[in-house]
C-alpha cells in the first residue's frame, strides 16, 4: 500500500524511537515493585504505607507480578496503570505523543528526550576524541561532570541528573504542601501532586540503570562493522525481550524472572551520598561499565566477525534475542550473563526508588528549608 507523504512523515514520527529507557511494560512493573515492596517494609511509615495504597492502585503480590510480567503484552501506551504507575510511564510517552514537534522543558531549556540520560563521553578531559570505546577509556571521571545546567555540553548530553534533582524536590514539596494525591478541592493544578512526580522521578531512576543511558553509543554501534545498518541493541537491551509485539520470548522469561526476584531480596544499593547529582552520576558511570558485555554480548548474536576494537565483514540481518542474554561476559570482575547483568540493574533501580520515595517523604514531613540550605541544592 502507497501512503502520502505526509502520512508517512507522521507515522514516522510517531514510530517509538527506542532511546527512552525501559520499556513502558518495564517501568510500570519496576515501579510497582516499588511501592509494594516499601508497602511490606516494616521500617516503612504507617502514612507513606497510606499513601502509596491510595495512590498506586493495581498494586499486586510477587506470584502476580511474575504471572503479569509472562503474559501481559503492553506496547507503548499503558493500560490499565493508574496514579503513580501511570505516571511512571508518563516522560516516556510525552516523547511519543510529542513527536518531532518537541517542547522544551523549563529549566532545563531541552526537550524532554534530553532528560533521560546522560552522554558521559562529552565530559571526557583532555583531547581525546569524545567517543565510546571498549576499553572503557571514553570515560569519565565524576569529577569532570560540572553541576552546573549552564554548561553548554548538557544540551547535547543530556540532563538526567538535573531531572533526577528536580523530580525530587517537586515531590518533596508536594509531601510538604499536603497535596498527596489528584483531588477535588485542592486548589491549584488537578496535574500537580505528589504521585504524579513520584513517578515521574520513578522514571528517571529507572532509566539511570540502563547502561546505554549513559553513552553517546546509545545503540552500541561500536561493535558494528556496518555502523549504519546496525541492529538496534538499546530495544534488545529494554523491551524486547519483556514486551515484544511478535514473539514472546517465553524461555527468557521464565529465566528471568527469579534472576530479578532474587536480585530485589539481596542487592543493597552501593550508592547512598545524599547529594543527588552526584548519585545519579554514580549510578551512570557503574552502569557505563556493561557496556563492553553488551556489545560483545550483540556481536555473538548477530555473527559480526572481528574484534570488539575491530569489528569486520557484515553481520548477520538476524538478531538472536536468545544468544545476547545467555552471553556471558566480565562486568565489574564478575563474569556474568546479559541476562543476569540486566537483573541487576532492574532491581538495582527498584532499590533506589524505594529509597529516594521514603527520603523524600521524611523530608516533606520534617522541618521547611532555610532559604540558605535551599539555595545549596539547587
Ligand atoms: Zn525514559
């Protein structure tokens, strides 16, 4: 069938660019973790445990959500997700909706895209070319990374530790203000609350944790002879494999599931500074380094002949969803599977919304700011 032009530059534009994060399916489920798991927490306040009921409908048990994740199937758009899932997903779909014609977002002075990662290679030091190398010598220090959105690099990086911030100290001044849910009668925005930017921070801690949230190479294009006719490694990486419109990936799944279940018992969360600007950095430059069993881990599935620092002749059209997450490779000195890698990283995120959500509630609960202290963290 022949379309329009115009029909098709629209659909085009519609069409899910896949550099968002987690799937839709992914941060709806990571983000009810969330809340069930700080709902089951003893240490958890009797009135956030109020609050996150009221506001996170739909929650479930883990036989639920195992049996949710095996069969549901998404897409984009969520269904059935409401209150703090819903707005979860939301920075995600604002993309989408938006299309080409992309607003910027104050105070960040970028589209929304731009805010959920962060192209670590841009701040590298000195003059080597910023670029994605297996070596992992495109990388770098923290300390390069300037907290200030005036830096003219962030308009192209990306500013995922600025949202992270400001996510947070929107929730925390809804906490404060009394406004917890949407209500009649509140005065003020229906859309301004703390659940909704409870996801929305939700979101963004999530997307930290994707290791290709944090480099330019965002598809791992770098272990491609043909870069240009590279496979789209970032939608292996998020929802292929929990939310495919083709194929299932049943086996996967069920090899999944308590690699994650396991994880969310026993991961403690390494990164605990309270400044976070800083954490979100952290969380990026340790997940930067799964980058390299990611791309080898693309090669294997795809037959692309050659090195990691060398890749040559084509790969194949193919791209074997199952050879990439059974791959296993060194990260952190640990020789683990893709699958495991990606595991981790989910119930790494799940810990650091827990743990962010219960600050920010203690924080809108505890004495208002100075003007002097609020200056520091802004
Ligand atoms: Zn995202």
């Amino acid at each position: 069938m022949r379309l329009p032009l115009l029909v098709v530059l629209s659909v085009l534009a519609l069409t899910p660019s896949t550099s968002h994060a987690w799937g839709t399916k992914e941060h709806l489920q990571l983000t009810r973790l969330a809340a069930e798991r700080l709902i089951a927490d003893s240490a958890t306040p009797p009135d956030m445990k109020a609050w996150l009921k009221d506001a996170a409908p739909s929650l479930m048990d883990m036989e639920g959500e195992k049996s949710w994740f095996m069969n549901e199937r998404i897409g984009i758009v969520p269904r059935g997700a409401d209150g703090i899932i819903f707005w979860a997903v939301m920075p995600d779909v604002t993309i989408f909706l938006e299309g080409r014609e992309e607003k910027k977002v104050a105070p960040f002075g970028v589209p929304e895209r731009l805010l959920h990662y962060i192209d670590l290679e841009l701040f590298l030091a000195g003059d080597a070319k910023r670029e994605y190398r297996h070596d992992l010598s495109g990388k770098p220090k923290i300390e390069d990374v300037p907290h200030d959105m005036k830096d003219k690099r962030f308009a192209q990086a990306g500013m995922l530790p600025f949202r992270v911030e400001d996510c947070y100290g929107k929730l925390v001044d809804q906490i404060r203000a009394g406004r917890l849910t949407d209500k009649a009668g509140q005065g003020g925005s229906r859309d301004e609350h703390a659940a909704k930017w409870a996801g929305y921070l939700a979101h963004y801690l999530e997307d930290n944790t994707q290791p290709q949230h944090a480099t330019i190479d965002y598809k791992s294009a770098a272990y491609f002879a043909e870069k240009r006719k590279a496979p789209n490694v970032h939608a292996q990486v998020e929802y292929v494999m929990a939310d495919d419109e083709f194929d299932d990936h049943m086996a996967l799944r069920q090899e999944y599931w308590p690699l994650l279940a396991k994880a969310l018992d026993e991961l403690q969360d390494p990164v605990q500074g309270d400044d976070l600007f800083r954490a979100t950095l952290e969380v990026s430059l340790s997940s930067y380094d799964a980058l390299p069993l990611i791309g080898q881990a693309a090669m294997a599935a795809t037959k692309q002949a050659g090195t990691p620092e060398k890749p040559t002749g084509p790969a194949s059209d193919r791209f074997d969803t199952e050879t990439f997450f059974r791959f296993r490779g060194s990260f952190h000195g640990k020789e683990i599977s893709v699958l495991e890698m990606k595991a981790n990283q989910q119930a790494w995120a799940v810990k650091r919304v827990m743990r962010i959500w219960r600050r920010a509630w203690d924080e809108g609960h505890g004495p208002a700011p100075s003007a002097s202290t609020r200056k520091l963290s802004s």
